[in-house]
C-alpha cells in the first residue's frame, strides 16, 4: 500500500507562503497523502538542531512515514539531493548533514539515494527552493506509490555532520556543544545520560559561557526559582535549565557554544 503520512520539517518559519506552496504541491499530486507539520522554526541555516529534531520526532511516527527535511543553506548550489531509508521509514532531504542523527540511531544501514529522476520534480526547479520544486514533489510521488528505485542509483558517501558527538578530552572530561534552546529556554546539549551515567553519582561541573553548574535534578521543581540545574530531558540528552526561568535569557551564548563536562 503506498504510503499516506508526509511530515514536513523546516527553518521556513510561518510567515511566509513556503510552506503553504510546499503543502499545495504535495495536494495536486497526492490528494489523498495526510501531512503533519512538526516544526518550521529550526533556527535558520542551524543543520545541528535540525538533525536533532528530525531523529527525535521520527522515532514516533509509524513505518512507511515519508519525512521531508529543509534545513539548506547550500541550496542552489552542487550539494545533492537525497531519499534516504531508515528504521523503516523515508526521509528526503539535501545532503548537507541533517540527516546524521537519523543515520547514528538506525540499526542497520540506511539505504541512501541521489534523487535524479527529473519527472519526480515540478517541470521549472528554481535556484533557490528546492522545498517546493524537488523535495516536496519527490514526497509526493512516493506517497502515490513510487518506488524509492525510481528516485536514482545508490550512494555511500553522503555528508555527516561531527558535533553531534562529545569529544573526550581526558580520562574524566569532555567538550560537547549546545544543540537548541528550547521554547522555555532550555539549553539541549549534545551529551546522552545513557553515555554518562556516572553523572548521578559522582560530582560533575558542566560549564558553558560563564556558567559553571553542579547541579543534577530530576524535575525542574526540586531547585529554586531562576537557578541554573542540568536535567535528562525527555530524549535523553543533558539539558541546561532554570526552574521557570530562562536559562537561555541567563547565559550569553547559544546554539554551537561548547560545553565542557567534567566528572
């Protein structure tokens, strides 16, 4: 049966008709497909949050879901564009690195496609949306019941961001990065307490901007007001909050800043 479900993912914003041209190509090929928006405020150009985005909402969508993810600043240019298979899923995207942290959380390898195919695109492809000209079309027809053979041959050399990763500096240390601030203002970092465990039981500085914090909790309610804790947020990764505060609004950086872990 093909398959009816087309999330869309991008840093569009809604204030602008993209989307809705986006939206409107998908209807005229594939009238029946269902399409959910999960977010269109990727902060732009920001490949790292949107690969976070995509690998955490994607994990809760049923199989044959057809995930369309337009995070580009390199759009226009030679940086392809791909189908990529995984966990039983699909996701169309540019091959600039945001789809890396859907490739880490596969078990298997994914099956990666350069789309090519010109009659799987709207007839004009402009130079500069590619959302609305390759990607959503391709979604489209895949929805209808092309088969992903159809898009273009095989590849094994697509682009891979390296900050999703923290780097070990020593036996007891690491650098990580700031991956999005939330809409509450909540600092996700790129360290997994499935990897540092030894956090809860041993005493840590995480230290980022000029933030040095010693603080685990378990809810945001077992600190005071405004002060600065690391919690395990809902997917796993270390989160630098303030108890109905702003972190974010408290530390003078951001997105990309690092973040040094010492236990």
């Amino acid at each position: 049966m093909p398959n009816r479900l087309i999330t869309l993912t991008t840093d569009f914003g809604t204030s602008d008709h993209f989307v809705g041209a986006m939206k409107g190509v998908i209807a005229t090929i594939a009238p029946s497909a269902r399409v959910v928006d999960i977010t269109h405020h990727i902060a732009p150009f920001n490949i790292l949050e949107g690969a976070f985005t995509i690998s955490e909402a994607a994990a809760y969508f049923p199989k044959g879901t057809i995930h369309v993810v337009v995070v580009d600043p390199g759009v226009g240019t030679v940086r392809r564009a791909i189908l990529a298979e995984a966990a039983g899923q699909f996701f169309i995207a540019p091959d600039n690195g945001v789809l890396t942290m859907v490739y880490e959380n596969t078990a298997k390898p994914p099956k990666v496609r350069v789309i090519t195919n010109p009659q799987l695109a709207l007839k004009n492809v402009s130079r500069t949306f590619h959302g609305r000209d390759i990607f959503a079309p391709a979604a489209a027809h895949l929805a209808r019941g092309a088969k992903p053979a159809q898009f273009g041959k095989l590849i094994n050399d697509t682009i891979r961001i390296e900050s999703t990763k923290p780097v070990q500096l020593s036996a007891h240390s690491w650098r990580g990065a700031i991956i999005k601030a939330d809409h509450f203002g909540n600092f996700i970092t790129n360290f997994h307490i499935d990897d540092f465990l030894a956090i809860k039981t041993n005493p840590f500085t995480m230290r980022t901007g000029k933030a040095r914090i010693h603080h685990l909790t378990s809810t945001f309610s077992e600190t005071k007001r405004g002060e600065l804790a690391v919690i395990a947020g809902s997917s796993g990764y270390l989160e630098i909050c303030a108890n109905q505060a702003s972190a974010a609004e408290r530390l003078r950086c951001g997105p990309g800043s690092p973040v040094d872990l010492e236990i």
